[in-house]
C-alpha cells in the first residue's frame, strides 16, 4: 500500500464515510475508489484534486510529500550568520 492509499483511506475514516459516498461526491465509480486506497491504481491530478478539496487537505498532504527537514549544523557560524540562515529557512 502506497503512502498516498494510506492517507486517502485514513482520511475517509476519520470523516466517518463510506467508498460509495466519497465515489458519490467527486462523481467517480465505487471501483476507483476502492483501487485508489488498495494502491493498485492512481487517480488523475483532476480526481486528486477533487479529493483533496473533498477532504480539506492539500496535494501534497494527501500524497504524503511532507516539508522535508534537513539539519543544519550552525555550531561553527556566528550569532549574526544564525539569525540570517534563521530567516532564509522560514521563508520556506
């Protein structure tokens, strides 16, 4: 199973619904439902879309493309290049 089939049928518990009610509201088949959380098939980036507007989520929650971390090891900088690689980092 796929993180994107784990987010979508997570998603689907937690609003306590049905396949067939999800496959009713972006006017898709019961059976695409049912592939898209089993991972054996992907929706297209319209039915994607359509979901994560259904769910009040973004594309990238809804495929599981969290902001990336990375350390930055700042041991050997100066309180003034801190604050600069501080404020480059929260623009992103």
């Amino acid at each position: 199973m796929s993180r994107f089939s784990e987010n979508l049928k997570s998603l689907r518990l937690k609003k306590n619904i049905n396949q067939a009610q999800v496959a009713e509201h972006i006017s898709t088949s019961l059976t695409q439902i049912r592939r898209w959380e089993s991972g054996q098939t992907s929706p297209s980036i319209d039915n994607a879309a359509l979901l994560a507007k259904f769910y009040k989520v973004s594309l990238d929650e809804l495929y599981g493309l969290d902001k990336a971390t990375a350390a930055i090891d700042v041991s050997t900088l100066s309180k003034k290049q801190i604050a600069a690689v501080k404020m480059i980092v929260e623009c992103f």
